[in-house]
C-alpha cells in the first residue's frame, strides 16, 4: 500500500472517530466511544508513517482538507444532519485555502 492510500485510510479513520464521538453521545465507556478510541489510535499510527515518507507541508494539509470535506458528507449521509450555504461556502474557502498551501513553493 502506497503512501497516499495510507493517507485516505488515515483520514477516513479520522471521519470514523468523529462520527463514533457524536454517537456516544457523552457516555463514557460506550462502545462508541472504544470505536472512536480504535480509529483515532489508528489513524494516529498511519499519520506516523504518512509523515515519514511525505513532506509534511504537504501531507497535513491535504489530510486536514480531506476531512474538513468528509466529516460534514459523513454527518449528512449517516447523522442526518443538514449543511446550509454558508456551511457548504465556508467548507470550499477552507479547501481553496488548502489548495493554495499544497501549491504555494
């Protein structure tokens, strides 16, 4: 597995962790709760390895995009949850911010 597939796995682990926290729902020791703990901690381990072998001006950003873009898909397509237009605005000028970052010397 490539470095950037590990990246996509890392970032998607991330979204897991978000999404399992909002189905905790505050409760301690829930089993929401040990998920988002498992992804985080994996995610964690992959982004040891992402940063190893990428530049990390490079690969942080581009991860955190990725998941200021999949967490809200994800809380929409699983939570139910809605995004208004300046929800939606405010997630393109984030990644317009990051695109310039990633391209930027």
């Amino acid at each position: 597995m490539n470095a950037w597939a590990f990246a996509l796995l890392a970032v998607v682990l991330n979204v897991g962790a978000q999404l399992a926290l909002k189905l905790a729902d505050g409760r301690l020791l829930s089993l929401p709760l040990v998920v988002a703990l498992a992804c985080y901690g994996a995610s964690f381990f992959l982004t040891l390895k992402i940063y190893a072998v990428n530049p990390l001006s490079l690969a942080a950003p581009l991860m955190a995009g990725l998941t200021f873009l999949l967490t809200p898909l994800a809380a929409v397509l699983i939570l139910n949850e809605s995004l208004g237009l300046a929800r939606v605005g405010g997630i393109v000028l984030i990644l317009a911010g990051i695109l310039v970052l990633t391209r930027a010397g």
